[in-house]
C-alpha cells in the first residue's frame, strides 16, 4: 500500500506541476498575442501615416508644378514685355525725328508760301 500512497503523491504533484507549466505557457501565449496585436495595430496606422504623408507630399509636388507653370508663364510674359517694349523704342525713335522734321518742314514751307 505504501506504493500505491507514494505514486498516488507523485502523481498529483505532477499533474499540478503540469497544470503550473500550463499556465505559465498560457501566460506567455496571452503576452504574445497581445504583443503581436500591438504590433498589428501599429502597423496599421503607420501604413495610414506613410499614405496620408505620400498624399500630402503628392498634392505639394502638384502645387510646386503649377507654380512653376505659373512662373514660367510670367516669365515668357515679361520677356515679350521687354522685346515690345524694345521695338517700340527702335520704332519711335526714328518716327519721332521724322515727324519732327516733317513738323518743321511743314511750318517752314508754310512760311515760304506766305512770303510768296
């Protein structure tokens, strides 16, 4: 009988130190699965911050392009202001002396007529 009480008490410490090692393992399975939903949730909003922020950089390089555009149109504006206002220069300069000139002859024709 002696026997049977000494496996009885081996058996039961066993089986509480199976029980002991189960939940310590459940213990650590629940760790790691809260440490692997942390994981998945950080995941998920960094993937939200990287498509807000590509986004965001997308719409400033549209609206660097369009100023650009913007600039370059300004550009090509004040550059046709310059050569017009180049060429009118060169054009009224030769006009002005020739109705100048023209000015003064007509006065002085009409001087000479005057005195006929």
């Amino acid at each position: 009988m002696m026997s049977l009480d000494y496996l009885e008490k081996f058996f039961n410490e066993f089986t509480e130190r199976l029980e002991s090692y189960r939940r310590s393992t459940e213990v650590l399975i629940n760790e790691k699965v809260s440490a692997l939903n942390q994981v998945q949730d950080l995941n998920e909003n960094l993937e939200g911050i990287v498509e807000l922020r590509t986004k965001e950089l997308h719409d400033s390089i549209n609206q660097l392009k369009k100023t650009q555009k913007q600039l370059m149109n300004t550009e090509k504006m004040s550059t046709a202001g310059q050569v017009v206002s180049g060429m009118a220069h060169r054009l009224n300069t030769p006009l002005g002396t020739a109705i100048t000139m023209s000015t003064f002859l007509s006065k002085e024709l009409q001087k000479n007529n005057k005195g006929l």
